[in-house]
C-alpha cells in the first residue's frame, strides 16, 4: 500500500479585491433576504405585493446561498506542493497535477496572452472557470489576471493558478520534481529571471525573497491564532458585541415605558408619516443582530487571508450598530 503523499510546502492565494467584492455582494443579497423576510412575516410594512416579495426573497435567498459558497471557495482558495503532485484546493474540490507529468510551471501570459482580454468568471480578482487556448481548456483557479497567473501544464491538462509568493512556489516545485528523479517527461520550470522576463517584477508583493516554509497547519487551527492575535479585530468584536448587547438591553428596560403606538419616521416637513407599534422596534435590534453574526463569521474567514478584509467587515459592523444606536434614541427619546 502506498504511503500518503506529505506537504512539503503549502501556499495561499495571492491578495485580491477579490474578497472586498464578494463579501460586498453577498452583504447586499443577505440584506435583501432579510427586508423581504420581514415584509413577509408582517414584521414591516411593505408596498410591494406577497408575490413580489416572495420573488424577491427566493432569489436573493439562494444569491446568498451561492455567495456564500463562493465565499468559501475564494477564502479556502490554496495550492500545496507533495512529495508526488501540485494539490490545487478550491472548496471542497482538490485538483492534482502529477509531478512525475509536468512540463511545464510557469508564466501564464506568454502562452495565454491571446485570451488575456476575455472575461473569466467570476468578478475581478477571482477567476475559478474554464479558459480556451490554442493548445486545449485550461482550469483557472486564482486571484490574479492573466498577467499574474502560472501556467502548470502536463502535456494532456492545463491548470492556471496564482499563489502568493510564485517565486518560493517554483523552487519548491522544482526541488520536489528534482526529489523525485523519475519521470518520462521534459519539464521547464520558471526562476526569476523568466518571471522578470514575463513583466514580473520584485515590486510586485506577490514576488518575494524565499524563506522557510512554515510547516502546514489544519484550517481549524490555522485561522484561531491569527484571529485571536490581531488586537485591531479582537478590539472591533468586543466594540460590536458591546453595542449589540446594549441595543437589547436598553430596549428591554424603555420599552415598558413607551406608549402602544410611535411615530417611526417623518417626512421632509417634519411630520410623522408611518406609525408603528412597540413591537415594531425590536426589527432594529434583530437586523442588527443577523448582520453582527454574519460579518464576524466571514470576518473570522477573511482574517488569516485578509487582514484588511476582516477589519473593514467588523468596522463596518461598527457603523451599521452605530446608525441602529442612532435611529432607536431618536424614536424612544
């Protein structure tokens, strides 16, 4: 029985906007969802029909579904180098291409410099498809265009991916390849001047000096200790949880004070123009709530990839729970 093949060197994908944009899109479809709950359930009023809003909420329902998932792809988005293959990791699919196969690692764009102005699913800074090249398909797993991108090829299958530091990658590979000494087939790495040939260039952070690869750790325990060590974020959670816990609290203690019937909001001349009930006022505190619970999940993702990611989430959280803060002191005081 053959042993199982053990990581030598894991590395992630290259930093993109590629994760501002989608965490962006699917904080606008949850939102969504969430508003046309509401309208459902009579929790809000609503001009819009019960067809409509069932409309609404079944398609922004599964958009937030299917961003959520591309979420994860993009966040648990890696490239590992064995002792026996390249592992490509997208979600929950691992793609290996053979060492004892490869031709050819390296620079993306002079061999697919024809297709470099095609659109790739699925939104900048993150490319997960299929591209056409003269020489056959190739899967496109990365989070840079084209002009960033390596080539891995095996002759027979193609593979386009961007890992952060492709310099380090390539000398893995290619100390793995060289391991190995088996094979049939001629294979041409990149180094560094070829990179620099292809327009790569030091500056590019994605280029860098080698340093020893720190050893592979599981995902569970690789995102804990990053999270827990970054005191900007663990500051913003503690803000967020404080103002969220104090917007139930505080509306727990005044509402028995309130009167049955409020003015919610008034119009341009400064007068009310919807009344609601008492009730009607714990729809801030429950929004604000699924909107906390949701950004600190995907700020806990994004944090070990995306530190700047993580932090614009939980201090967006921070405004949202801020703004909410605002609307009930203004409607109970």
């Amino acid at each position: 029985m053959r042993a199982p093949s053990s990581i030598r060197y894991r590395a992630r994908a290259a930093p993109s906007a590629g994760g501002l944009i989608g965490l962006g899109l699917f904080g606008v479809l949850a939102a969504t969802a969430v508003l046309a709950v509401l309208g459902l359930l009579g929790v809000t009023r609503s001009t819009l029909s019960l067809p409509i809003l069932w409309v609404v909420f079944l398609v922004s329902g599964v958009g937030t579904v299917g961003m959520g998932y591309l979420l994860v792809g993009y966040f648990s988005l890696g490239y590992d180098v064995t002792d026996r293959s390249i592992r490509i990791r997208w979600g929950g699919r691992i793609d290996e291409v053979p060492l004892d196969r490869l031709t050819y690692a390296g620079p993306a764009a002079p061999l697919l410099g024809g297709a470099m102005q095609r659109w790739q699913p699925f939104w900048p800074g993150y490319y997960v498809g299929w591209l056409r090249s003269p020489f056959g398909r190739v899967r496109v797993a990365a989070t840079q265009p084209i002009s960033r991108q390596l080539l891995l090829s095996t002759g027979t299958e193609h593979w386009a991916i961007s890992p952060a530091q492709p310099v380090i990658f390539l000398e893995q590979v290619a100390a793995a390849r060289r391991q190995r000494e088996v094979g049939t087939a001629e294979v041409t790495i990149a180094g560094r001047e070829q990179l620099a040939e292809a327009g790569w260039t030091a500056a590019f952070p994605t280029v860098g000096d080698a340093r020893e690869p720190r050893p592979a750790q599981d995902f569970a325990s690789a995102l804990r200790p990053v999270f827990l060590r970054d005191p900007v974020a663990l500051g913003l959670v503690a803000l967020s949880l404080g103002l969220l816990v104090g917007l139930v609290v505080f509306l727990v203690l005044r509402s028995v004070h309130l009167p049955e019937t409020l003015v919610l909001h008034w119009n341009a001349a400064g007068l009310p123009d919807r009344i609601g009930t008492r009730r009607d006022l714990w729809l801030l505190p429950i929004v604000a709530a699924i909107v906390t619970i949701a950004n600190l999940a995907l700020a806990f993702l994004a944090e070990p990839l995306e530190r700047f990611a993580a932090r614009l989430l939980l201090a967006g959280t921070v405004v949202v729970l801020a703004l909410t803060w605002i609307a009930l002191l203004t409607i109970t005081l």
